[in-house]
C-alpha cells in the first residue's frame, strides 16, 4: 500500500471512532429545537391496591345492612308475613271463646199473655275432649207455652257439660283449626326469613356489581392517564427527532381506544350505581340516592374455614327457611289427617245438665227445686254414615297430601345441601385463582418494566409497550372482577345455608 493511501485510510477510521464515540455519549440525534425538552415514555405503572383516599366517602357494606334490614319496603313487607300468621293463631283461638247468648219473644193478645220466654246461656268449650261447659237461665211462662218448655214463675237455673263420647273426643274442628293455625304461623315466620335473606342477597349483588364497576373505571382512567403520558413523551421525541413519527400515531390511538372504553365505562358505573339505589330507603320509606362522592369499601375477602363450611351445612340441613316451612306443611297436613280418621268414628254426643229454680239462692226455696241428682237434663245424640265415602276419600287425600310433602322435603334437603358444597368448592377455587392471579400480575408487571427498558434500548416499539400495559390492566380488571364474585359467592353460600352475611341487631 502506497504511504498516500495509508494517510488516508488511518485518517478515516479516526473519523468514523470520533463519530461513533459521539453518539454513545449521547443517543439522540443533534436536531433538538428550541425550548423543547425530552419527555418520558411512562413515568409509572398501574398502581397497586390502595384504599379511597378519604374513608369518610366510603359507602360500606354496614351501611348498606342498616339501611335494607330497617327500611326496605320487602323488608317492612316481611314483617307482615308473621302478623298474618299470628292473626291466623287468633281467629283459630275464636274457636275456644265463651259465647253468652240471650233471645227474649212475648206475645200478649186480647188481654191474654200467649207466651213471655227469655232464654240465656253461657258456653264455655274446653281444650281437652271437645267438653263444652253450659250455664244458662231459661224463664218461659204463658199460657200457650209448650208444656215442654215451660218452667216456674221464677225461671229455671242450668250447669251442665255436652261431651263427645265418639267422633270429636281425640280432634274436633277447632282443635284441629287452631293446631294447624300454629303451624301456619311457622310457617309465615319462615317465609319471612327466607324473603328477607332473598332482598339482602340481592342487594350484596348489586352492592359488589357496583363495586366492580367502580375499579373498572379506575382502572381504564389510569390506563387513559398512562397513554396520554406515552403519546405527549412519544409526539415530543418525534418532534426532537429521535422517534418515528408514525410511532405518535399508535400512541394516540391508543389513547382514543382507552377513551371510549373510558366514556362505556362511566356509563356503566352510573347503571350499577341507580341498580343499588333500589335497595337504599330512609326511615320514612322515601327512595334515597347515594351521594355522587361515594365509593365501595375494598372486598373483606373472608376465608370460609372448613368449621364455618360444617356449621353451615348443619344449619342448611337442619334450620333451611325452606325445610322448616315443608316441615310446618307436612305437620299441619298430619294434623288434618288425624280429623280425617277422627271423622271415621260415629257421632255420640252425650249431654247431662243439674236443673234448679232459678230463684235458688233463697233460702225458702224448697231443697228439691235446687241442683241435685233429682233434678237434671240428660240428652245423647248418635248418627254414623253407613259407607264412610265421603270420609275415606277426604281421608285418601290427606295421606296423599301428607306423602307428597314428605317427598318434597326429602328433595329439597338434598338440593340445598347439593348448593351449599357447590358453592363452598367455587369459592375455593376463586381462592386459588386469586393466588395465581396475583402472582400473574406481578409477572406482567415485570414484563411491561422490561418491556419499557428495552424500548429506551431501541430493542422494543410502542405497540409492544402498549400490548404489555393493555395485558396488565385486563389482568387487574379480571383480579377485581373475581374478587367481586367471590364475595358474592360468599353471600350466596350463607343464602343456600339459611342465613345471611351480616345481621341486624
């Protein structure tokens, strides 16, 4: 090589370090224009869990119970459902109350007193045996009264007993009447439990539908917030000369995508929001609304152990609002079975009345007008149908009544109990989940920080980025969204075991 060429070659290889040297100190090109400097990408992740900034906006489920177990118009409706069934216990007890009756007629024509009877009496049943107690004061006196009926100038005293020797002495209508009543009244208190754990079952499901929609909208406002950073860092390095200028496209439709998914999500919040305001009543059962400022409490996330998961398949198979009115239903159809077969017997009646003056309390009364074994009133009444039809078919039915809501409640234990482990086993599973998920998410955190460094690298592109963010905020959108189901899970396994989350005091 001549010593020219050899000049020159070493003279370019120091230009071509010199130059090279120069844009390793300093990556970005020398086209900087005035007054404009250098933005970030990203200045930050999506932020972890954190608590509203001011507890004194949150709308807790507390709050909540209060407001539905004390003025839900359901609720308040509830509560009738035992008023009617001990109003039922009332009207069957009518059945035992003393009747005093009194009936007066007189006649008197052309200067003769046809007939002047006055009768009164006073029955008083009696629990045991179908016994009806009988007091009574009869003074019937006239010319034309029946000899039969006719009784001294001073009217004629009676205490007696009317006894069922036959059909009615086991079971009589109003026993009969007055045990099912009992039973309704179960029943009605049952209904009731069960309608009220129904209204805050559904309102624990709005109340997290609303809690759900709630992290969406935060969420998708902070991925909105991330993009805009990336686009005016993207749009400002472009203008410097050190990013492509297509690249500020992407960022800014990003950007777009994010809005309108932001706008769909505002809306949405504002339906869960009215959805909840359905259960919100004050005390004068005026509709209330939440104060646009509120936010949901952070899910308690609770973990059903496997004591509470045995004392609630206990309580469902054994105190299950459901079982307990199929369990009222079958004992008061048993009841009617029992004055069906009572009604099988033939009516004997027999009544026996002590007779005496009805001026008894004198002294010159003569002894053998007064109460005694010579002075009294027998009476016994007997009918039997000779084919019983009526009564074997009304007594068929009840049995069959009887067996069909035995079996009903035999089916009824078991899918309660079916629902119970069903939900038990989801709720586990959404605890497992929720592990994994949260170990996916920090996964993805790493990959979006690497993703990021790489990008400052030259080694990455902003759809890369923007693939990776999107990633993790559709991550932390289904971490809430499970959280969410699983506290109505939750809710739903105390409703399937006959209970509820939280109670009034």
């Amino acid at each position: 090589m001549q010593p020219r060429a050899r000049r020159l070659l070493t003279a370019g290889l120091l230009l071509l370090l010199s130059i090279g040297s120069a844009r390793a100190q300093d990556p970005r090109l020398p086209t900087q224009k005035p007054g404009l400097e250098p933005a970030p990408v990203q200045t930050q992740q999506l932020a972890q869990d954190r608590p509203p900034a001011d507890t004194a906006h949150v709308f807790a489920l507390l709050d909540l119970a209060e407001l539905v177990f004390t003025s839900h118009p359901i609720v308040k409706q509830a509560q009738l459902l035992s008023d009617v069934g001990r109003a039922q216990v009332l009207e069957a007890r009518g059945g035992f109350d003393p009747k005093l009756g009194s009936g007066f007629d007189r006649k008197l024509f052309g200067g003769t007193d046809y007939y002047n009877n006055w009768a009164n009496e006073l029955k008083v049943p009696i629990w045991p045996g179908g016994i009806d107690l009988k007091v009574g004061y009869d003074r019937m006196v006239g010319t034309y009264v029946n000899p039969e009926h006719r009784t001294p100038q001073g009217g004629l005293a009676i205490a007696g007993l009317s006894v069922p020797l036959g059909q009615g002495l086991l079971i009589d209508a109003r026993r009969n009447d007055l045990r099912q009543a009992r039973w309704m009244q179960t029943a009605a208190e049952a209904d009731r439990v069960k309608l009220i754990n129904e209204v805050w079952l559904d309102a624990q499901k709005a109340y997290w539908n609303w809690y759900f929609a709630y992290q969406q909208t935060l969420l998708i406002e902070e991925g909105v917030a991330l993009a805009q950073t990336r686009f005016q860092g993207i749009s400002r390095r472009a203008l410097l000369g050190d990013q492509a200028p297509i690249d500020s496209v992407e960022a800014q439709i990003t950007v777009q995508d994010r809005i309108v998914q932001m706008q769909q999500q505002v809306v949405e919040q504002q339906n869960n929001f009215l959805l909840l305001s359905n259960y919100l009543w004050n005390k004068d059962s005026q509709p209330v609304e939440l104060p646009a400022y509120a936010v949901p409490q952070r899910p308690p996330m609770p973990v059903v152990d496997s004591v509470e998961f045995a004392r609630l398949r206990d309580l469902a198979s054994n105190q299950h609002p459901t079982l307990i009115k199929l369990d009222a239903k079958v004992r008061q159809l048993r009841i009617e079975e029992s004055y069906r077969r009572e009604l099988l017997k033939p009516t004997l009646n027999v009544s026996g009345y002590l007779l005496s003056r009805g001026d008894f309390y004198r002294s010159e009364v003569p002894s053998y007008y007064a109460f005694g074994r010579d002075n009294y009133k027998l009476g016994v009444d007997f009918a039997f149908p000779l084919f019983l039809r009526k009564e074997r078919g009304k007594l068929q039915q009840a049995r069959l009544k009887v067996l069909d809501a035995a079996l009903e409640q035999q089916q009824q234990r078991r899918t309660i109990t079916n629902q119970v482990n069903a939900i038990y086993n989801t709720l586990k599973a959404y605890e497992r989940q929720l592990e994994v998920q949260a170990q996916t998410i920090a996964n993805q955190r790493l990959l979006l920080r690497a993703e990021l460094q790489k990008f400052e690298l030259g080694e990455s592109t902003i759809f890369l980025i923007n693939t990776r963010e999107s990633k993790l905020i559709d991550l932390r959108l289904k971490q809430e969204s499970m959280r969410a189901s699983y506290e109505k899970a939750r809710a739903e396994l105390y409703y399937y075991a006959g209970s509820r989350t939280l109670r009034p005091e």
